[in-house]
C-alpha cells in the first residue's frame, strides 16, 4: 500500500496543502478500498472514471492499484474538490507521487460527463461517489451506462443510503447488467462475516457488471 494511503488510514488525519493535520472523515474505509483494488486486479481496466473525489482516499486506492501499468487513462470529477475539500484529495494524490495517473475535472458531473461521452469517451470501470439524491446518482449513471463497454464495471459508494438502494433495485432491472460479486478470497474476511450476521450490506460499495449492449426499447420500463 502507498506510503500516503497508509499514513492518512493509519493515523486517520487528512494534510491539506495548507495548515495542521484535520480528522479524516467522509472516506472509503481500508476494506472496501482492497476490494475495489481487487475488482481492478481481477479486470485489468484500461479506461478509468470516478465521481466524487472528497479527500481523495478511493483515487489512492485506485492511483495504488493502476500505478504500474501503461496506457491507462483515469478520469476523476469533482467540482467541490477546493470549496469543500480544500483540494486535500489532489494534494494527496500528488504527496503520492500519482500526478501524472490521473486527470482532474472540476466540473460538475452532470456538464462533464455529456462532455466525455460526446469525445467518444469509453469506460472499463467507473465508481460513482458524487451527489447522492436519487435523480443526481441516477443521472451520473446514465452517461456512464453510454460510455461503459461490455465487460466493464460500474460501482457506487454508500450504498446503504436509501437513496443509492433505490438506484441499485432499478439498475438490478436493466437486462444488460448483473451484480458484482464479492471476491471469494474475502467470503470468509471477518468484517463480513458480522456484517451477515446483522443483515447488513457486506460493503458500503457495490455495483454491477455490464453483460450486454444496452438495447432496451424506446418504452421499456420495469417496476422497481
């Protein structure tokens, strides 16, 4: 694991650019980081998207997995990265040593994921972890659904959000998906071993697999 990723998990502080240490907080925990790092082993992605950056601890994790291999191309979307953020989560990548894995858009995902798409933009995997009302979540989705080739992962963060459960119940409907298993080497982790036995979500994260060419017809709709 990155020196940085390590440090920031470990001592659970955020360093921005500017001014003392800050508690970390709103962050993608060690587990479902090593599971999105896996999903990325087990695929070998080579186009990479991620909306929703915050302190940065997903595109660590996913900077980590990627960092040596070539030709991938790794878009991150956040137009709050410096208001909200105080740009902790570039700061981070680049203390990293990622600067040049990544390429940073500070727009709002619904004006630059159109824009992508419209550049012919395609995806082998994508995490959504940006605004988190249904419509917004939905919306990130759809341009993603477009640029996602089949084979291709799609992954959402928070999922026991009501918000986010509803937008997996209409995902889990469309014909060109199924749901992404959890990698059999942590069936047995204890973290989701408890998280069975209280019939929780075994992940905060979680997504699909694209099977098939979404051609759903001009009307097609389904009860969710």
């Amino acid at each position: 694991m990155n020196l940085i990723l390590e440090r920031i998990l470990s001592e659970k502080c955020i360093y921005p650019p500017t001014g003392p240490s800050l508690p970390l907080h709103s962050h993608i925990e060690r587990l479902e980081g090593e599971v999105i790092q896996t999903w990325i082993a087990e695929r070998d992605p080579k186009h990479l998207l991620e909306v929703g950056m915050a302190y940065g601890i997903s595109s660590l994790f996913i900077c980590d997995a990627i960092q040596d291999w070539n030709g991938v191309v790794y878009d991150i979307v956040d137009p709050y990265q410096q208001r909200d953020w105080s740009g902790c989560g570039i700061h981070h990548l680049r203390q990293a040593g990622f600067q040049d894995r990544f390429t940073f858009h500070e727009q709002p995902s619904e004006i630059c994921l159109p824009q992508l798409l419209a550049q012919g933009r395609q995806l082998d995997f994508a995490l959504i972890d940006g605004y988190h009302t249904f419509d917004h979540a939905l919306l990130d989705f759809f341009y993603i659904n477009r640029m996602l080739k089949v084979g291709g992962i799609v992954l959402f963060d928070d999922i026991p959000m009501p918000s986010i459960q509803k937008l997996l119940a209409y995902i889990a409907n469309y014909p060109g998906y199924k749901p992404l298993p959890l990698p059999t080497v942590y069936e047995n982790h204890r973290t989701i071993r408890i998280r069975r036995m209280m019939k929780s979500p075994v992940l905060r994260v979680g997504g699909f697999i694209k099977t098939a060419v979404d051609n759903r017809a001009w009307d097609w709709y389904c009860e969710f």
